[in-house]
C-alpha cells in the first residue's frame, strides 16, 4: 500500500501492468505447470501444459521451458505444495507410492496453517448506518454512496474492518479457558507480553447472503481470529496428474486448545441490541447466556455472563461448525 495515496494495490498493478513494453517479459496464460525440471538436484525449468479448466480445448502437449539463472515457484501456499510434490520434492513414501521419483525427501504440504477464525452476528439499533444499506443495493441508497465515493467520502470507503483488537486473557480467564490451552500459554505466550492471542475484528453490518437475514435488519459482526493456532493440516498431492484434487485438510479445531480460546465481548458496546439467534450457539433451555433481544442499549453495570458446562458445550459445537479461514495460508 503506497504511502502517498493510501490505496491498496495488487501484485499486478505493481510488477506487470506497468512492464507491457519489456521484451524480456512474457506472461503465458491459460496455462498449467505440471512439474519443475530438475538436473539432478537443481532446478533447471518447468513443464507446462495447456489449462483446460479455463480453456476446454487447451494443447496438452507437454511444453518445457528453461531457465538460465532460477526458477521460482510462487503459486501460493496450497498451488506451490503441489507443484513441489508433482515434482519429486515432498514425503519420499507418499511420492514413490504415486511413481513420482524422489528428488529430495521433505516435509512438503505437511504443515499447513492458516489463521481460523469464527465470525459472531449481533443486532444494532435500527438508525445506525451499517453496511447492510450496501448490501442491500437499494438503488436510491446507492446512488448516494456512489456520489461520495468519487470524492473519496462515504461508506465505499471503508475497508469493511474499520476497527479492530489484539486480545489477551487474564489470569482469572485463563483459569477458566481449560488445561489445553494453558500449557499453550506457558509455551507460546506468558513470556511475549506483546503477543496476541486474538485478533477481533469488527465489521459494520452482515456480509453474508441477505437471505440469511430479516429485511432492513441492521448488524455488526465480531471476527475473533486465532493469532497463533496449535492446528496444523496437510496438502497432498493423489496424483501425478495435474489436474487430480489434492488431500487437503485445514486442520481447523483438531487440537482443543484452538477451540477453548473463544471469549464472549460484544454486549458492552452501546449500540448493542443482542446477538442474532440463528447466527450463534444454541444455548439450552434456561441459560444465562441465550441470545436476547433489546430495544436499547444496555446497562454499562450488567454483570459478566457465568457459562455452564452446557453452555461450553453449545458453544464448542458452534465453533466447530461456524469456524472459517481467514486466507492467510502458510506452510
């Protein structure tokens, strides 16, 4: 993001649009690599095909492309595992087992990790601009917006996640949390003060299918987003053909310290109006903490929510149901 315009920019604006007069660069799409070529242990090349999942037609003929100095493989954290292990660099059994000749035997697509996340729906009072008056593309409303937008002002301006927080328990919070994750916390956080162990963010309105909600409803979503999660998941590779779906797994949750980090925060905001029923645990019957719904703000004096075992149990369920990626893979 340049400083000077404060704009958000993608790779090819930056590395590409502008180099359309460069000779010595040539962008081949609607093509696939299926493997990189190697000289013994160095990389030399890659191989490519056409794609036929954007071009049915495509040549399939195997096309094979040197390199004088390098070869880089930047096709993201899932695309680069599998090009890797097409290639012979991964698990040496796993590899052979496919007939894929082993160039090096290593851990590829073994590590897979991603920020987890589970999104919380809230109502907020009936008169505050929200998203949702976007969402809703309600032409009249639109065409407002849109006029701002040209100068730089309005709600299309906003980058969705306008506010956001790093988080961390207290004592009294990490007795309640659970053994799994305290063993994390001495491991991983008690000695890094400036770790977060979430990130919260929040978003102004319902970014999901309006479907899913009342008609002029007005929201706010609560983002908490595991900073450093225990889980790890896998990318591996069925096939030497490239076209095969990879064994893919997220790992999301697998490890229970991940699931007992979830924390409850939004009721003390003043423009509170209760949690949307359909979009959060179902509490049994008789709870403290079941979703209410309120025709103004709350008491800045309300007690902090006692959860049950029951309680934990609807809400462990939730997570595991509602949790998502935040599309920030690595490994």
């Amino acid at each position: 993001m340049p400083t000077q315009t404060g704009h958000r920019q993608d790779a090819a604006h930056r590395y590409i649009h502008g180099q359309s007069g460069n000779k010595r660069l040539h962008v081949m799409t609607k093509t696939l690599v299926k493997r990189i070529l190697f000289d013994g242990t160095k990389a030399v090349g890659v191989e490519v095909i056409g794609n036929k999942n954007q071009d049915k037609d495509a040549n399939q003929t195997p096309r094979e492309i040197r390199a004088r100095k390098l070869v880089v493989v930047s096709a993201g954290a899932i695309g680069s595992a599998v090009v890797l292990q097409r290639s012979g660099l991964g698990q040496a059994n796993q590899l052979s087992e496919l007939g894929i000749k082993v160039v090096a035997d290593l851990p590829v697509g073994a590590n897979y990790e991603d920020h987890s996340s589970c999104i919380a729906t809230y109502h907020v009072a009936d008169d505050l601009e929200t998203l949702d008056l976007v969402m809703e593309r309600d032409p009249s409303v639109m065409e407002r917006y849109l006029a701002q937008f040209i100068h730089g002002k309005g709600l299309l301006t906003s980058n969705v996640t306008d506010a956001g927080s790093k988080i961390r328990p207290t004592a009294e919070e990490l007795e309640r949390i659970g053994p799994a994750f305290r063993e994390v916390w001495k491991r991983q956080f008690e000695s890094a003060p400036d770790k977060p162990v979430f990130i919260q963010t929040v978003v102004n309105g319902f970014l999901g299918p309006r479907t899913a909600v009342p008609k002029n409803s007005r929201f706010m979503m609560f983002g908490h987003i595991a900073a450093y999660p225990v889980s790890k998941g896998h990318v591996h590779i069925t096939s030497a053909d490239p076209y095969s779906l990879p064994d893919f797994s997220t790992g999301f949750f697998e490890e229970k310290a991940d699931v007992e980090i979830q924390v409850e925060i939004a009721r003390r905001m003043p423009s509170y109006r209760g949690e949307y029923a359909p979009l959060h645990p179902k509490y049994p019957d008789g709870s403290s903490a079941s979703c209410v719904r309120l025709d103004s703000s709350p008491s800045f004096n309300m007690e902090d929510l006692v959860y049950t075992e029951e309680d934990d149990i609807a809400i462990e369920e939730f997570v595991r149901q509602r949790g998502d990626t935040t599309w920030h893979s690595v490994g």
